[in-house]
C-alpha cells in the first residue's frame, strides 16, 4: 500500500463533476499507484502491457460498450485514438459523471490531445513526485488554502504549525521526491544514484528517442547534462547555445521537450507591474531536485550545503514544494511567475489569483537582514498586496516587516 497523495480528495471531488479525469505527470511519480488507490473497484487496464493495449487498440468501441464506466487506463499517450473514442461513447450519456480515469507520462501532445478531443468533458490534473508532507505522511499545510482566502490576515498565520523536520525536509531536497529511490534509499543508500542513472538513460534512450524519433541523441544527453549548471537561473539561450555549440533554435526545442514532458520548469517573467521595467527572460529549472543533484555527480547532503549550486537548487525545492501544494487545493485560475526588474530586485514566485497576488522570497538560511526586504516591500507597496511571504530555514512563524511574513520551509 502507497503513501496517500494529497491529489487523491482532489480527483475524487472532480470525478463527481466531469465524465473523465486525467493525471499526467513525469514517469515513476506514483500516477498508477494513486489512481488505484483512490478507485479500489475500479477496472484498471495499462496500455503498456500488452495484452491490455490489444484488448482496447483492436476494437476500442466494443472495448466501451463492455466497459461504459469505472474504467482506469494508464499511460494512455500510447494509444491517442483512444480519445477520440471516448468522446463519442460519452457524448452517449452525457449527464453522466465519474465514469473513466486516465493517466499519462512523457508526451507533450498528451495534454493537447485530451483538451482538443474531449474538451468540456475532460478535467487533467498535473501530479509530481512526493511532496515532503506525502512522504512522511503527514496531512497538508493549512498554508496554502489560506492564502486565497480573503478572510485571513497576517496574524492568522501564526497559527500555522511545523509538518516536518530540518532533516527531512532536507533528505527531500537532496534525494528529490521520486517515491521508489526516496523509500528505498532508507535501507540502501547506494540505490540512490543507481535509480537516477537508470532514469536519467531511461527518459533519453526511450521517451525521448520514441517521441522524437529524429532528434539527435547524444546532442540531447550532452544537452541534459550541461543544463544542470543553468538550473535555477534565468534562461540565456544564447549561453546554453555557447557552452554546447548548437544553434539558438535547437536549444530553444530541448527546453520546450523537457518542460513539456514533466521534467523542467520554464516559470516566466511577472509582467503586470507597470511600474517597474522586468526582465523578461523565464527562469528554468529541473522540477525534481534529485535528478539536479545526479546529474552534477553531488553524493551526499553535506556535499550539497557546501556546492555553490546549494541556494539555487534550495530555491527551487521549494517553489515546486509550492506549487505542488497549491495545485492540491481546488483552486482554480492560479498562475506561477518570478519577478526581477532591471535594478536587479528579484522575487523567487508571484502567485497570481482571483484573490490577488501573493510575493514569495525564499532562502537558504535562517538569518534575515533588513535590506534583503527590500524587494518584497516594494512590490507590495507597487501592487497593493495585502501580504508577501519570506520562506527560509527558521523554526518558527514571525512578522518580518508590517506585511512581510515569514514561514519556515518545514511549515510547508
């Protein structure tokens, strides 16, 4: 039995609103797992065995009037014909909620495809690796619905209590939240970069060789490899072109593969402050911090505090941490960015909501100087936020500033 994902109450809630939920997400995060879990008498088919995919792919209308309802396919990117079918068997019935769930992995088209084919009958729901509270199985923080609510001031939040430890939260960090390496590494630590080597040859050789069949593989790998070393910064296409000695374009079609097949974060520029000039370039970074740490050959969690790519890669643990927390919520209409102007004041991640927007500056450490606030108060004060929010390694809740609050990472 799997650790309980905080996307399970999520899914469920939205099987009751729409015919077919989808769960897509980078291999090995745990999709097949929870959506078992959450649908125990549920039929559960996987394309990627092979009697399944026959069963379906050789008359998968006859397969639909077998099985019109409680239905799992997982990897389902294998078979794209499978939703055009599923329209027309839902159109059949279309009052009727709950019936299919739908996983799929590493295909850039997979999320076009179920939008264009099943569009208005359709929810897709973006699922990740562990988050720290899901792995040790701890409930979510109170954090992330409350900072949508209208209702809360500053005060409230001191209310919110620690979830984890320094220590976990830092072996999270370091291992990355993939769940096989994170649990198995517990007991054989040498399992660790084992796992990721496989993973890392496993993504290149297959997902990327069968989906770009024309791609050139070893450009690819050396792509992936040197990458590492721009984790965390804004975008320069023309330096990553440089250092590989590749053109502009090719680089620009690597990054649109990796962030399109779950792997990286392209997070663009805040652009609505019209007082301010922004730097527009997007801000990169590998999603899971464990393939980071692989691929720079980092082998220890000492090693890691000390390497200079440490507060980068912290930084980004924790906007994903974020964001993995707020797409667990039903949210709705949030987008993510980060924020630097030309005078170099810098916000790690803007939340933009109905509700407003929400600043959050985030660092290694616990200490916190008084001009380091600068840029948060001056994007409050330019936006007319009610809020901005300093994430770091403290242990406790504490007013910062007049609106500026801080939350330590193991409150996440």
């Amino acid at each position: 039995m799997g650790k309980k994902r905080i996307l399970s109450s999520k899914i469920k809630e939205l099987s009751k609103m729409f015919p077919v939920v989808a769960v897509v997400g980078p291999r090995q995060c745990g999709k097949s797992t929870l959506v078992q879990q959450t649908f125990p008498d549920w039929k559960y088919y996987d394309l990627e065995d092979q009697d399944h995919f026959q069963l379906i792919s050789s008359n998968p209308k006859n397969f639909f009037e077998l099985h019109p309802e409680k239905i799992i396919i997982d990897e389902a990117q294998i078979f794209p014909e499978l939703f055009r079918t599923l329209r027309s068997v839902i159109d059949k019935k279309r009052s009727l909620k709950g019936r299919f769930i739908l996983t799929g992995s590493s295909s850039p088209d997979i999320v076009k495809g179920l939008n264009e084919s099943l569009a208005g009958r359709i929810s897709t729901v973006e699922m990740w690796p562990f988050k720290v509270n899901e792995y040790i199985e701890k409930t979510s923080s109170p954090f992330y619905e409350m900072i949508f609510d209208p209702k809360k001031n500053k005060d409230d939040f001191g209310s919110i209590k620690s979830i984890s430890t320094l220590s976990d939260t830092y072996q999270c960090w370091f291992k990355g939240g993939f769940p096989e390496p994170l649990i198995q590494s517990e007991t054989n630590p040498l399992f660790l970069n084992q796992w990721y080597q496989s993973y890392v040859a496993s993504y290149i050789q297959r997902d990327i060789r069968a989906l770009f069949p024309r791609l050139n593989i070893q450009s690819f790998q050396r792509f992936l490899t040197s990458l590492a070393h721009f984790s965390g910064h804004q975008v320069n296409v023309n330096s990553i072109a440089s250092a590989l000695e590749v053109s502009h374009t090719t680089v620009r079609d690597y990054l649109d593969i990796i962030h399109q097949t779950f792997v990286w974060r392209n997070l663009p520029s805040f652009e609505k402050n019209k007082l301010k000039k922004v730097q527009k370039a997007p801000r990169g970074f590998f999603r899971d911090q464990g393939i980071l740490h692989h691929l720079l050959k980092i082998q220890t969690l000492d090693d890691l505090l000390i390497h200079p790519v440490a507060g980068f890669s912290f930084e980004s643990f924790v906007v994903e941490e974020i964001i993995r927390g707020v797409q667990g919520t039903m949210c709705t209409q949030v987008d993510f960015s980060y924020y630097r102007t030309i005078d170099k004041s810098e916000i790690d991640l803007i939340i933009d909501s109905p509700s407003g927007f929400v600043p959050i500056e985030i660092k290694l450490g616990s200490t916190v100087k008084p001009k380091q606030l600068i840029g948060l108060k001056n994007f409050l004060k330019d936006t007319k936020s009610r809020y901005g929010f300093w994430i770091n390694t403290s242990d406790r809740v504490e007013l910062l500033a007049e609106n500026i609050i801080q939350i330590p990472v193991t409150h996440l």
